[in-house]
C-alpha cells in the first residue's frame, strides 16, 4: 500500500495522481468482487434445477 503524505513538498499532482491510482484500484476490486459473486450464485442456481427436477418426477 502506498502512503500519502501531506507536507508542503507533496501537494497538488502527485497527491492527485496517488488518489487516482488508488481510487482505480479500489474499483477494479469491486468489479472483480461482483464478478465472483454472480458466479457463486449462478453455480447456486444450476445445482438446484437439477435437484428440483428430480424431486418432481
């Protein structure tokens, strides 16, 4: 993780620029995230067709 630091030799772009990186980062997280999360419940969902459609029959 990088750190930011605020003194009078760090302010304006390279602040700028370190937030964006890090505001990207967070996002591509989160995409990843929800991508696992409809797989998950999409694998919920075929492995409970199966159980319905034999229980039915």
């Amino acid at each position: 993780m990088e750190r930011i630091s605020a003194d009078a030799d760090c302010q304006g772009p390279h602040v700028a620029s370190a937030a964006a990186r890090s505001l990207v980062r967070d996002i591509e997280c989160y995409a990843i995230t929800v991508a696992t999360f409809f797989r998950l419940a999409m694998i919920r969902l075929m492995l409970r067709r199966p159980t319905r459609t034999s229980a039915s029959s």
